[in-house]
C-alpha cells in the first residue's frame, strides 16, 4: 500500500470543509438574524460541527476530517439538509453563495460574544461589512515542514480555484461588475490575500512570534490569507474560495485542493517540484479571477502570455490525472471541467438577473433551490 491511499493508515492528506450558510427569509428573501434560534438545537444534533459566526444571519458548520471525497460527500450532504432542517422549523431557508444580493451590512446583528466585540472594536466598519461567506478546505499535513513546502507552490492555483468558485455578483442590491466580490470585500482586512514564501517552517513560526510581541495579533488564526497553515489543526487551509452553492461544486473544488496536494507531494518525493511564482503575479490572476471569473484570462507565466481561463482550468485537471484515481476522485475533480463550460455560480446568478429583468428576489430563489440540489431535507 501507499501513504497516497487513503485507506492506509499511514495516509496524512484528509480533507475537511468548512461552509458558511446565509439565514433568509424566503417570503421577504432578505437576510434574518437568527444563528441563536438555530445554534442551541443545532448543537444538539451537530454538536462541534455548527458554529456562530460574527452576524448572526450566518452560521457555518465543517465536515469532520475525511480521509475521501465520499466520505466528504455524506458529511456536506447531512450538514446542509440539518441546518436547512432546523431553519425550516422557523420558516427560514438557507442559501449557499458568497454575498446576499441586497440585503445590507448595516442592519445586521452581531453575535453577542467577546471576541467578536474585540474584532469590531479593532476593525470597526471592515468588520461591520465582512457579510460574506466562504468555503474552506482543510488539508492534512505531515508536518509543518511540508505544510510550508506545499503553501509555497500551491499559492499558484488559488485564482483558478477563485474563478471555479465566484458566487458573489451582487453587492446591496448592485450589480458590481465583479464575479467575486466577496473577495474584495475581504481584502479591507489586514494579512489576507496570497501569502507569501516562507523558506521553512521555522521562519513561518517566527513571523507569527513576531506579529504576536508586538501585539498585531494574539494567535496564528488571525493570519487570514487564501492559503495558511492552519495554527491548531496541523492543516493547510484553503480560504479562498466563495461558498459553492451547488453541493457537486463543493466537492469538485475540495477534491482538486486535496489532488493537488498529493501531487505536489509526490512530485518532492521523486526529486522534482513546481516552480514558485511571487506573490505579486499570483495577485495578478486573482483581481481577473475576481473580476471575470471563468469569462476571462489569466496570465500563463511560463508562456509569458494571456490564456483563456478555461483553457487552464483543464491544464489544472490534467495535471492531477495521475493521482485522482488513487485517491477516489477522479468523476469530482473532472466536474470542474463542467463548470469551466458551463459558468460558476455567479454566473448563473446574473443570467437570472437578466432574464427576470433585474429582479434580485428571483435570484435568490434560485440560489435556494440550487443550495439543496440533491440534499434531503432533514426534519428536526
């Protein structure tokens, strides 16, 4: 057997996600305030796997460590048919996409907690308009070392990832020109974004002394970039990501992280790597990969030359191929090819948008109905 096989004991590369749910109100189609109602019940059922989140019109639950796609698969499908079972026991829904399309930051309510009072207090109305909701793909790593080794090259395919993923066309009620603008939203928060190189995982670790003595921060987990070591869990963290709405979305995009980890992994073990780009080109892929999603270009460095974004979609696809099989997820990982042709979520949002003549409450419909494709309604 193979520490590649997931069935090995010795097999260190599970994945885990963490998915960030919208509360809204199907009759008005605004966001509700309702993570309270919800949390203490969801607890119960879920009990780890549901948490608060700042606003308390979002509530994010995460898939316990698994070492498949199949087994990541039954998690996602449980966690969004419960909590859309215990909304629905208020008559809520839930929606899975980056950004409501109009319902506004400022007539949120926060949840009332001490840490989320310090991070207001800290970044007053960055956080106050930090309602966005994301998707993150845990990683595991078999040590800190090669959790370093792999964030430094795998920074690489973050945009294309963004593009795969963008959810968040709208913005209070505008359309803004963007595919992703969840990520800009982001961006208002201080070490987010590409992280940078770290040449080991001792000078990482002495970064994160340095930020915490001189009181930049108190723990690792407020380094919020698209790609980090994660301080507690020994993962890297994908964090990059607009919620997919879709559950096949979801899974095709935790299937790649966890592909192309392995890959990268086999390719140090057999003496050969992939080069590491600067972080200011990686950045130039992702303000296209926010702007245009999949319609757009990105920059192939090694050609030194504008490609279609799709075309490396499929590059991305190809190079995994030797390694999907092993690992259980070759029909999850080629489904991005299904959504390289057949647009994103943000995609869909804005031809629904224009079809039903600029009604944004038509576009969330949809993104209800997509949220639970497939997923069975729990009753609770």
């Amino acid at each position: 057997m193979s520490v590649y096989n997931p069935m090995d004991p010795d097999f260190a590369f599970t994945l885990g996600i963490e998915e960030e749910y919208q509360i809204v109100d199907p009759e008005t189609r605004e966001l509700r305030s309702y993570i309270t109602q919800i949390l203490e019940p969801g607890q119960m059922i879920l009990r780890e796997q549901i948490k608060p989140e700042m606003h308390q019109s979002i509530v994010e639950v995460g898939t316990r460590p698994c070492r498949t796609i199949s087994e990541a698969r039954a998690e996602i499908l449980h966690l969004r048919g419960t909590i859309a079972g215990l909304a629905a026991r208020h008559g809520l829904k839930i929606v899975a996409a980056g950004t409501h399309p109009f319902s506004s930051w400022m007539t949120q309510e926060i949840t009332p907690h001490e840490r989320y009072d310090a991070v207001v207090g800290e970044m007053q109305d960055a956080a106050l308009q930090l309602l966005i909701f994301g998707m993150h793909t845990h990683i595991g790593m078999p040590s800190n070392h090669v959790a370093i080794e792999l964030m430094n090259v795998a920074r690489y395919i973050c945009p294309h990832l963004l593009a795969l993923s963008t959810s968040s066309p709208f913005w209070m009620g505008r359309k803004t020109g963007f595919h992703s603008y969840r990520s800009l939203i982001f961006s208002g928060f201080p070490r987010t974004g590409t992280p940078p190189t770290f040449a080991s995982a001792g000078e990482f670790e002495r970064y994160i002394e340095l930020l915490i003595s001189t009181g930049c921060i108190d723990n690792g987990k407020k380094i919020w970039w698209d790609l980090r070591p994660h301080p507690i869990f020994g993962t890297l963290e994908f964090r990059v990501c607009d919620i997919a709405t879709r559950v096949e979305e979801c899974l095709a995009l935790a299937a790649m992280m966890q592909a192309v980890i392995v890959k990268f992994y086999t390719m140090f073990e057999h003496n050969t790597t992939f080069r590491v780009y600067r972080r200011a080109l990686i950045n130039e892929n992702k303000w296209r990969a926010q702007r245009y999603g999949l319609g757009g270009k990105m920059i192939d460095f090694g050609k030194r030359s504008e490609v279609e974004t799709k075309a490396l979609i499929h590059e991305m696809v190809e190079l995994v191929d030797d390694v999907v099989d092993m690992l259980g997820s070759r029909k999850e990982v080629e489904y991005l090819l299904h959504i390289a042709e057949h647009g994103s979520s943000a995609d869909r949002q804005l031809r629904v948008f224009e079809e039903s003549g600029g009604d944004l409450k038509a576009v969330v419909d949809n993104l209800i109905a997509e949220t639970m494709e497939g997923v069975e309604l729990m009753v609770v």
